[in-house]
C-alpha cells in the first residue's frame, strides 16, 4: 500500500539519523563539488526522487494520494529531506527520529492523505 511504502521509505532515509549526520551537498552547493562527484551526488539525488516519485504516482492511481502533482510531492519531500542537515543539530530539541516521524506526517500531508 502506498501509504505505508511512503513511511516506509521515509523510515529508511531516516534511521539511525543517517540523513543528519551525513549532509549530502544542497543544490546550490553543486558547483563547488568536483565534477565526477557532482555526477554521483546528482545520481544519488535523482535516484531519491525516482523513488519517491514512484511510490507517490502509486498513490494517486490507487486513490490512497490526492496530490495533482505527484512528480512535484516526490521532488518537495527530497528536497526537505536534504535540506535537513543544514540546519539540524544533535544537541537540539529533536532526536533524529522524532524529527522523522514529524518529515514522514509532513510528507504525507504533501501527497494528500
């Protein structure tokens, strides 16, 4: 069921705090990263997105997903998801995994359930 392969995928991302403690370069960063890396990193990126985007079209044609824009929902949760270890501390009032079930509500708010 798409709901639970959403958690699922969210759950993964995050256990363990993987997401935060290893901050993965943000969009705009990657002009200074070399080119063979920007190659890996944008291929890890798309590789998230195809994921997700995959799980969120699922969805929407089960009727589990009402988001009209499930490619747009898939790139969103990404881009929240890397956007995290900007700003996220361990010292802070979120352990990693509250602050995954609060992304994984967030993320399934944005595909409409």
């Amino acid at each position: 069921m798409p709901f639970v392969q959403l958690g699922g995928v969210l759950a993964v991302r995050w256990q363990g705090g993987s997401s935060v403690r290893h901050p993965a370069p943000l969009e705009w960063q990657l002009a200074d990263v070399e080119p063979a890396n920007r190659e890996v990193v944008v291929g890890l990126r798309d590789e998230q997105e195809a994921l997700f985007r995959v799980v969120v079209e699922d969805g929407c044609a089960a009727g589990v997903f009402s988001t009209p824009y499930p490619k747009d929902t898939a790139r969103a949760i990404v881009t929240m998801g890397w956007a995290v270890s900007s700003w996220f501390r361990p010292s802070g009032a979120l352990s990693p995994e509250e602050l995954g079930e609060r992304y994984a509500q967030l993320a399934l708010r944005l595909a409409g359930t």
